[in-house]
C-alpha cells in the first residue's frame, strides 16, 4: 500500500449513497514531483507546476476525486487543511500549500448532484493517517467503474493500492479505476453494473430526461499517483511518472484514450539515501513503478464491491 513509504498519509471522504468521494495523500515536507496526462480528457488542477522547467519543485499533498470537474473543488479544503498545518512553499506572506488535484467523471453512477467540495476534502484530510489502507468503493474509488467501451461489459472497480521493494527501496501506487477500457486478464468477480447495490440512483439532471442515470461510453479516466523514498530530481519524478504510465497499458485496454483522463503523479520523498545518478539504478525504480501500477490497478478492480444501500456522507 501507498502508506508503506514512511511519512505518506492518506484519507478518504466517500458518500456511498451518492457512489463518489476524494481521497487524498499528504506527503512529508520536500517531497519532489512531477506527472503526465496521456488521455485526452483530463480534469486537473495545479498540473502546469509539475513540468520540471518550472520553479516549485515540492507538492504537499495529491487530491484524487470523483464528481468531474466539480470535484476539483475539494482541493480548496486541502489547501486550507495544509495552511492551518503550517505546510506549503515559502513565500513573504507565509507558506503556500502546493496541492495537486486529478478528477475522474462518476456523476452518472449513483447520485450527480452530490460531489465533492471543500469541506469533503478537508474532512479527508483530518481523517488521514499511515495505517491499513481503505480500498475499493471508497473515496476517489467509490464511483469507479470499468469496461465502458462495451455496455455489457461495464462492472465496478475502486480504488486500489501495491508497493513493490528491493531491499529499504520503496515504490508504491494508488490508483483510482475508472477506465473505458477493461482489465487486462482479470475476470471480475461480482455483480454487474446493473445488479443489486450497484443500480445508478436518478440525479436531477437525468430525472429531467426521463431516465436513470449509467455510465456511458465516453466518461472514465484512471489516476493515481506513485510515491518512492528514493531521492529522485524533479524531472527524473517526470521519467517515474512515464513509466507508471506504463503498468496503466499493461493492466489497462484500451487505455489513454479520447475518453480518458489518465494522468499519473510521481513523488519522491528522498528518504532511502538512494541516489538515482546511473542510467541502470534509476530504470530498475523505473520498473518497479510499472509494476506497482499494474499491481494497483488489478487491485483496484480485484477490491471492487457494492456499494450498501444506504451510505454517509
């Protein structure tokens, strides 16, 4: 899980009615990233900071979130959750927390109206902790589901989480499954899109058109973000998140599509006094981030279950 790396710590905010929530990983202070978008449509909100030709190279905290791009306004709770912590990049007026946020489109699955906004990402952020982490139906993952390519194919998914290790070397990935395409090899266990817990609840804008709401054919996107204790450059968390990108193919298909937005945070919190100066070192944490991918995904998928149902917000 993504907390095995030390000082990573993550909570949720789920409405199980509603089937959508926020999840978000606090990581310690000087932790570098970057990240890449590879679908073509994202919903993300800080990402032009990651490109390692700009100035801030240290992220406090990454939000992944349902509720579209409604969702991106759970990192104003983040931000406000970071700034009574005293947490954020240096400035005159005090720190300025660095909080990067990623969407993924659930509004057709359960309830659309309700989404996640600033007091759902703060309450996620009071929440967090370094213990076992929640898995499946819950948070980001909550809404997740995958195989929308093909209408009978779709089943849910969730959020999931692997790490992979050589010797004190860490690399470890949370990933949001929301994908249009289907998991790679796995037979999902479990009832179907339509069956008992899983039927869409009416929102208000489907109400309107007479029908229930269900996941469609062009709204998916899987994030996540991969966390390592190596101490890595800002542009080498770029390669990290490139290679990441990779465990997404080959958990995924099709995967980076026109209707994914399929973006992938790297950090490296530069604890494990590793340093990735050789081409041969750094492409073997490049591996394992692949890997973790892969692994989260399938995990994702393989945690997946109805959503009870009735649900707190």
């Amino acid at each position: 899980m993504i907390t095995d790396v030390p000082g990573v710590r993550v909570g949720h905010w789920t409405d199980s009615r509603a089937r959508t929530g926020c999840t978000v990983v606090l990581l310690p202070t000087g932790t570098v990233a970057s990240g890449e978008v590879r679908g073509a449509a994202p919903g993300t909100r800080e990402w032009a900071l990651l490109d390692p030709l700009r100035t801030v190279d240290r992220v406090n905290a990454v939000v992944l979130t349902g509720g579209s791009a409604f969702g991106l306004a759970a990192c104003d709770g983040v931000m406000r959750w970071c700034e009574e912590a005293g947490v954020g990049w240096p400035t005159p007026a005090g720190p300025v927390p660095i909080v990067v946020g990623m969407v993924l489109f659930d509004l057709l699955v359960g309830d659309g109206t309700v989404r996640p906004g600033a007091a759902e990402g703060y309450a996620a952020c009071a929440g967090a902790s370094s213990d076992a982490l929640l898995r499946g139906a819950v948070g980001a993952g909550a809404g997740a589901t995958v195989g929308k390519h093909r209408p009978d194919r779709v089943r849910p998914a969730g959020l999931g989480s692997a790490t992979e290790r050589d010797s004190g070397l860490i690399v470890s990935a949370l990933v949001a499954v929301n994908a249009h395409g289907d998991i790679r090899g796995l037979d999902i266990r479990g009832p179907d899109i339509s069956g008992p817990g899983w039927v869409a609840a009416p929102s208000s804008a489907a109400a309107s058109r007479g029908h229930l709401a269900s996941p469609g054919p062009t709204e998916a996107t899987t994030i996540g973000v991969i966390v390592t204790n190596a101490r890595l450059s800002k542009l080498q968390c770029l390669l990290l998140a490139q290679a990441g990108h990779d465990g997404l193919a080959r958990a995924l298909e099709p995967v980076h599509t026109a209707f994914d937005g399929d973006a992938l945070v790297a950090a490296a919190t530069g604890t494990f006094d590793v340093v990735a100066e050789g081409a041969e070192q750094f492409e073997h944490i490049r591996s394992l981030a692949a890997r973790a991918v892969e692994a989260a995904v399938r995990d994702g998928a393989a945690s997946a279950q109805p959503a009870p149902p009735e649900g707190d917000r």
